[in-house]
C-alpha cells in the first residue's frame, strides 16, 4: 500500500486546525500540572542556598562562592533522597497529563471520535498508564544500549574520550534506527492494538521510510515555529519602549497561535498508524 507521508502531515495539520480551540486547553491544562513542581522545584533550590545565591547576585552583580555546591555536601543523603522523591512526584504530574494528552489525540484520530479534552480526569486511566510506561521502558532502552557502546568502545580503544567520541558515531545511526522502529508503538498500545512486545515491532515492519519522511518533515514545521518565535523575540530586543510592546504582542500571538501545531509529529504519525493498522 503506497502512503504518503507529505498526506499524512497535511492531515495532521487539518486535525490541529480543526481541534485549535480544544488542543490548547488541553495543553493549558498540562501546564497547570506543572505548578506543583514549580514549587518544589523552588523550595529545594532555597533549601540548598538557592535564594542566598540570587540575593548575592543581584545585590553584588556577581556570582559568591559556590553556597548551593556547600550546602549540598553538607546535607545528608536521606535529605537528597527526599528532595529528589518529592521533586520526582511533582514531575509525574505533568508527564501523566502529557501521556494523557497524546492519547487523546491518538485515539481521536485512529478510531474518528471527538477529541476527549478532559485529561485531567484520565490521569490515571489505564489506558494512559500503559502508554507511560511503555514509554519509559523504551526511554531504558536507549540508556542500556547507549550504555553497552559507550562500555564496548572504552574498552576497545583503552580511553575514555576515544571511546565516547566512537561510541557517539555508532549511536547516532543506531538510535535513528531503532527511533523509527518503535516510534508506532505507544500509539498502538494507546489504541489497544499492542498487548506485548511480540505484538511491538512487526507494526514498524516495512514502514521505516515512511515514518523517517513523517520525522524529517515534522522536524522542518517546528523548525519554521521556532523560528517565528525567534523572529519575534528579535523585535523585543529592538531600541525603543514602542518596539519591545510591538514584540512582546507579536510574541504572545505568535505563541498562542503556533502552541497546537507543536503536535503535527503526533497526529501525522497517528494518521499514518490508521493507515497501516
């Protein structure tokens, strides 16, 4: 079956605009989950000397001794255990509601049903679950993979910096390799068509190209996004009162209207999925 992957991106982005209105309030809810962490984010940093960092700073124009290097070796490693576990809580909020995110886009598109905007409610949906983890576990991939090399190399050349150097030019083809590969699966296991790892690869088999061109063309979009938001924070920089209001009101324009259209790798890589499940 011939697919192209230039229809796959103009559906995607048909889909964005369509769902405009109902992918920023979902996005605006993810943000919201990330204000807890915000604050523990906070309050760790001024419990390791943070705040008297930024007082200096400000007060000085300089950068004091290293006060959160000291106050960090002072604290005990039951304290840095905690810190660590609360921030990590804090953290899985967001991510959740990013996987509940995906999901609602993902089964919005393959199964044609109206976009579900109420993420916050399908935080601990084990369909959402599913996905997090399945994530995660390929996120482990990677690090052991990139691991073994880095080992393997070190070992074969007797030097750290040859063996990083080389094990970097094996993993880029590497990961690109296995990238494509499981790219699909989260997206198979959000529609129910992954139930294990035998079911994982053979859903890529055979569309590595396809979904190469899907990642080159979506990795160009945001570039272009990227660069509108730069061209906009260009005009803040410009002298003059007048010019900083210009650029900070195209700023939040162009950021509210760009904001969805940072999910055309998601929804063209579903439209591709339908087209192949």
């Amino acid at each position: 079956m011939a697919i192209s992957s230039t229809n796959n991106i103009k559906l995607g982005l048909i889909f964005i605009k369509e769902n405009f209105g109902s992918i920023w309030l979902m996005t605006f809810k993810v943000m919201l989950t990330a204000i807890p962490l915000f604050f523990t984010l906070g309050f760790t940093v001024a419990a390791l000397g943070g705040l008297d960092l930024l007082t200096n700073i400000t007060m000085s124009g300089e950068p004091p001794a290293p006060a959160i290097g000291e106050a960090i070796a002072g604290l005990s490693t039951g304290s840095i255990l905690i810190a660590v576990l609360i921030n990590g809580i804090a953290l899985l909020l967001p991510l959740l509601a990013t996987m509940a995110m995906m999901v609602a886009i993902i089964r919005s598109i393959v199964f044609n049903e109206k976009l579900d905007r109420s993420i916050l409610s399908k935080l601990c949906n084990k369909t959402v679950l599913r996905v997090f983890v399945t994530e995660i576990i390929i996120g482990l991939l990677f690090l052991v993979i990139g691991a073994i090399l880095i080992g393997i190399t070190s070992l074969a050349f007797a030097s750290v910096l040859q063996g990083l150097f080389f094990s970097f030019m094996i993993m880029v083809p590497v990961f690109i390799y296995l990238l494509l590969r499981v790219s699909l699966i989260p997206i198979g296991v959000a529609v129910g068509d992954i139930q294990s790892v035998s079911e994982a690869l053979p859903k890529t088999k055979g569309q590595i190209f396809n979904v190469f061109k899907v990642f080159v063309l979506s990795f160009l979009i945001s570039m272009g996004l990227q660069l509108l938001i730069r061209l906009s924070t260009l005009t803040m920089t410009m002298e003059g009162t007048g010019m900083m209001m210009i650029g900070a009101i195209l700023l939040l324009v162009v950021f509210v209207i760009i904001v969805p259209f940072y999910q055309i790798g998601n929804t063209a890589l579903s439209h591709l999925y339908k087209k192949i499940r």
